[in-house]
C-alpha cells in the first residue's frame, strides 16, 4: 500500500495519502490546509482519489477539505457525531485567527465497524471518541491511523467542550491498546510511533 504524509496548516496537520499500489485507487485523510500540495502528491503518483475521509471534525483536519473535494470531484466521509463541528468549521477557525473554507459536503456518515475501501486495499473504522465525539480511528494489520486521540508520548486535548477525558481514555484502552505491539501508528499531529513504544513509554497509558 502507498501511503504518503504531509505537514499541512498553521497547526501542522499530518494530512495522509493512501493508495493501492495495483489500482492506484486511494483516499486522503484530513486535508486541513495547503491543497494545492495535497493535489500534487496525489498527481505525482497518478493516485485516483475515491474518497475524502476525516478523522474528526476539527477545523485544523477539515478546514479545507471543500476545496479538495471539488477539485478531485469525490465525496466526503465524516462520523455523524462531529456534523456539529462541520457545520461550525468557518466559525471553529476564526476563533483561532485561523480562515477556513466553507464546510465541505457530507456525503456519508462513518460508523464503528464500517470499512474504508479503496482498490484492493479496506481500513476498518474504530470509533474512538473523547478527543471530539465523533472521533475514529482507521486500522488494518500492521497500521492505524487515529486522529488526534494518541500522540507519541501523549494524548488528545480534552480541555474543551465536546470533549472528555475519560471517554478518550476508554477508547484508548478499549479500541487502540488491544492492537499489536508492531502496529505503526501515524497521529493527526507529529511524529509516527508504535502501539509498543506508547504502551512502554507514554505517560499518559502508564498511568
């Protein structure tokens, strides 16, 4: 499977490119920002897009995702918990001093246990809520990716509405930790890492 990241916005979202090598058929995950470096990686490689997926719905991971909807002419994927937070994007930034773009057009609402397909390739859904309720996780063997829920040597943010901490640490415990131990995991912010080292080394996972 190709999988490309890019560093995209003022927060430094890790916008991801995922692809089957045989079909070149693929999808982009949390295109926040910088869309026309997101459309030349996925030209570079003559990667088809079938779908944009969000991991959640905050305005750094989906603050652009319109724009790269309606060049790319695909549709958008979303867990129905965060609509709110789609509904609100353009308002979401500007308290940050950040300018988004419209709200991008949901086209289907993701669900725990659904999967992702593109090509030959499927990742399976995890909701993983706390972080923001509609939060998920997309995994197969050997890879997740999850959002803003679990960082190398930290967690998400749950200091603001919508958000709680003990939620987040149940769907860490409950849907991320049972993963193996090699698995790669590739964050919505920073460095990649693996669910052995955060189980070793994290903190918060320690305590």
């Amino acid at each position: 499977m190709i999988l490309k990241s890019l560093t995209v916005g003022p927060l430094e979202v890790n916008c991801y490119i995922l692809a089957c090598e045989r079909t070149k058929e693929g999808i982009v995950i949390d295109p926040g920002d910088d869309v026309q470096d997101i459309l030349a990686a996925v030209q570079e490689d003559g990667i088809r897009i079938r779908e944009i997926v969000a991991t959640h719905g905050h305005f750094d991971h989906i603050g652009h995702a319109r724009e790269v909807q309606q060049a790319l002419g695909v549709p958008f994927a979303i867990h129905r918990d965060d609509l709110f937070l789609v509904e609100g994007l353009e308002d979401a930034a500007a308290l940050f001093g950040v300018r988004a773009g419209k709200p991008p057009e949901v086209a289907r609402f993701l669900a725990g246990g659904d999967e992702v397909r593109f090509g030959d390739e499927g990742l399976k859904v995890l909701h993983t809520p706390g972080h923001s309720p509609g939060g998920v996780t997309l995994v197969r063997k050997g890879l997740a990716l999850v959002g803003d829920c679990l960082f190398a040597g930290s967690i998400g943010r749950t200091d603001m509405p919508g958000q709680s901490h003990e939620v987040l640490m149940a769907s860490l415990r409950d849907r991320i930790m049972p993963l193996d131990d090699a698995t790669e995991v590739h964050p919505g912010h920073g460095p990649p890492t693996t669910i052995g080292q955060e189980r070793k080394y994290n903190p918060f996972l320690k305590m």
